[in-house]
C-alpha cells in the first residue's frame, strides 16, 4: 500500500504564499499597465492581440524536522518534493482567454514508512498530478473580467475536484480594480485508485496498528473559499490593496494515519471536529521608490474557531540591476497561536473529544529568506515566438519548533503574439 505524504500545512501554506504574492503583484502591476495598454490599442484599433504564453516552472523542496504527526508528534519529519509543472494561457483575442496548468510532484517522506503495513523503502515515496482548466471573459460594455476554472488532483490516499468561479471590475481611469472568486474543493481521503491491484476507492489509511477499528464513517471533506480583493492607486508610486477571505470546511478534517498518544500510553487515532471556519484578512502596499527600486510589503492576519490566532509579515524590495536583470530579496516572518485541541505527544487526557499532536497546529513562529534573481530579455527567437524572461529562487525557512527547510524554483516563460486583422 503506498502511503500518502507527510503534509505540512504552515510550510504548504509558505509555497501557496509565495505564488498568491506573485499573483497578487501581477493584478495590482496591471492597474499600472492599464495605462500603457491604452495607448496600444489605440494604435491596433483596427486589429486584436492573439498570443500564448507558456510558462516552465520546476521546482525542488526540502525539509527536515522532529515532530512528524504520523508518529504521534515525535520521529522524523525529513521529507523532499521534487515538482515540475507547466501553464499555458492563449489570449484568442480581446474578449477571451483560456488557461491550462498540470504537473507533478514527486515526494519522498522518511516518515511515510510508518503509515505501510509492511514497511519499506517503496513507501517512501508518492506522487501527487495534478491539472486544471480555466477561461476568463471580457464584458464588450465595460471593463469588467469574469472566469470559471475547474481540476483534477490525485495521489496514493487524496483526491480532489476544484472548481471556482470570479469576477473583476476596474474603473474608467484603471486606477481601482474589485474582485470576488468562489472556490469549492470536494476531497476523497480514501486509497486504492493509484493501486495496481485494486484501481478504484478501497479504505481509508489508518496506521497498521490500529486497523482493526472503523474510526471513520466520512471519508469526504468539502471546502468553500471566499475571496474578495480591492486595490486602488494612491499616487504615481503608491498602491494599496486589501484581501479579505472567509473558508468553510466540512467533513473529514483530521488526517486518518496521524497517531496520538495520551497520558496512559493509550494510542488513537488523530481526532478533529468536523467543521473549521477560518477568517484571514490581508493587505499589501506597493511604493514605487525610484526607477530602479520597487519595495512591496504585506500584512495578513488569520483567526479560526479552532483557537489558531496567526499574523504574516512580508517584506520585498525588488531592485533593477540594469534593463534585463531584477533581484528580489524578500524576509518573511510568521506566528501563530496554537489549536484547542493540540498536545504534544504523549500529553493528551483520555477524555478529550479532539485530539492532535501535529506541530502544524501548535503555537509557534518561523521566518522566511529569501531571495529571486530574474533575466527579462524579451528576445525574438523566431518568427512571432519571443523569450520573455527567466526567474531563479531560492528560499530558506525556519521554524521555532525546529523543523527547518530549504526551496529551490525556476521558472521560464516563452509566448508566441502577434497582431491579426478584424
């Protein structure tokens, strides 16, 4: 039975960060850009923009730490990611646009050998594939976008369905721009799909010892996000914009091969309610501080009613080294209050309703160093196919539970445009 990885939410939470960041200062650039994209088409007035980006990305993860939750809070939680992954966006004209993302993520957990029935060097290692689809509209009458996206995630022990819809607006000057995005997810936490001798849905995972109780007769969890974004322009160098966001989760929220120990020696298995509502609040200031200086700062608070309080700090500076080249430092801090329902091992009542003993849940605080280093040439390689630019980066995390990480990305992006005739 290949055994589903060791997930580490805050350091998943770390990865999903960085990308949203990205996003975040690519919609906000925009209103910017806006007014550039103006004069464009007042040239083309007669003609429409067909281009396809594709944009490369790999990347390679790595951690290492003393608290895995698979073993009750205690035992190594050494785990490496190696990920590649595509995304190509085709802009048919105007109005439309299409995108299409995939990859995979190739994971070795030295802690994932203790889920197996049998353990082995096999088990340590899963992948995860995943892919989605996307389109997104422009309203003819005003400057307003909206979108639909739908997926597919699959590994040993985890299937998931997302599916979202969004909308933005921004004004006639392009200097405010709102938006609001739905996003479900309906998760299967059952194996068997990825499994030669079976090929559909089996069980859940429990750890080997303690198979012999049907500790769950739910084996879904469903996920609703919504997310709302409003950013103005201030001045010429200043931007601000605000990220407000409310999650509902419903199901199955514990992980079923996570142990717990109690004060008693007595061992079960991990335990949480069935509901989660989480309420994070977010908001960035972009100042542009000279023609070569660019610093980006961000605030998020988050509160759940699990008893999680959590405040993120992030500070970018990117600086431009000449017309082709950027470097990006960035610092990142985090801290959070723990779960009610977290002990470390060994340390839980018998009696408790919930119980967990994994360290994701646990108050603590980390920081995050990094920095990105991009070569933006815009070269014509051939016919209407450009290279538009390269981005190097490196990240270093640090957690005061002591667990520790290191991430290495690169990404690479080529489109093809041109102009065609109405």
């Amino acid at each position: 039975m290949a055994a589903a990885p060791v997930k580490q939410v805050e350091v998943a939470d770390v990865i999903d960060t960085m990308k949203k960041l990205f996003l975040i200062w690519s919609l906000l650039s925009s209103s910017f850009c806006a007014y550039a994209q103006k004069s464009i088409d007042s040239v083309y007035k007669k003609q429409q923009l067909s281009k396809t980006d594709v944009e490369v990305l790999f990347s390679y993860y790595t951690q290492d730490g003393n608290h895995s939750a698979i073993t009750g809070g205690t035992g190594t939680e050494q785990l490496h990611v190696y990920a590649p992954e595509f995304s190509i966006s085709h802009q048919s004209d105007s109005l439309n646009a299409y995108r299409l993302d995939g990859g995979v993520d190739i994971i070795t957990s030295a802690s994932a050998d203790n889920i197996d029935f049998v353990k082995s060097s096999a088990s340590r290692i899963d992948a995860r594939t995943h892919i989605s689809l996307g389109y997104a509209r422009k309203l003819k009458t005003s400057n307003t976008h909206f979108g639909v996206g739908s997926g597919f995630s699959i590994e040993s022990a985890y299937t998931s369905f997302p599916e979202s819809i969004y909308v933005d607006h921004t004004n006639k000057a392009n200097s405010r721009t709102i938006s609001a995005a739905v996003q479900c997810y309906f998760d299967d936490l059952r194996w068997g799909r990825l499994d030669p001798d079976y090929h559909h849905v089996v069980s859940l995972v429990y750890p080997a010892e303690l198979r012999g109780v049907k500790w769950f007769n739910n084996y879904g969890r469903n996920s609703y996000n919504l997310s709302l974004a409003f950013s103005q322009v201030i001045n010429q160098r200043m931007i601000l914009a605000l990220f407000p966001d409310i999650a509902y989760q419903h199901g199955l929220l514990c992980t079923p091969y996570h142990r717990v120990y109690f004060l008693n020696s007595t061992e079960k298995v991990e335990t949480l309610p069935s509901e989660r509502i989480k309420f994070p609040l977010g908001a960035q200031l972009n100042i542009f501080a000279g023609s070569n200086v660019i610093i980006r700062s961000y605030y998020r608070f988050y509160a759940d009613n699990w008893g999680i309080r959590a405040h993120t700090l992030q500070l970018e500076t990117a600086i431009k080294l000449g017309p082709l080249m950027t470097i990006t430092p960035l610092g990142r801090y985090y801290t959070q209050t723990a779960a009610k329902y977290f002990e470390p091992y060994a340390m839980h009542d018998i009696n408790e309703a919930f119980f967990t003993s994994d360290y994701d849940l646990s108050k603590f605080s980390s920081f995050d160093l990094g920095v990105n280093v991009r070569y933006a040439p815009h070269a014509k390689l051939w016919k209407n196919y450009f290279f538009n630019d390269i981005a190097l980066r490196y990240d270093y995390y640090k957690r005061s539970d002591g667990l520790h990480a290191h991430m290495l990305s690169t990404v690479f992006n080529i489109n093809h445009a041109k102009m065609v005739s109405k």
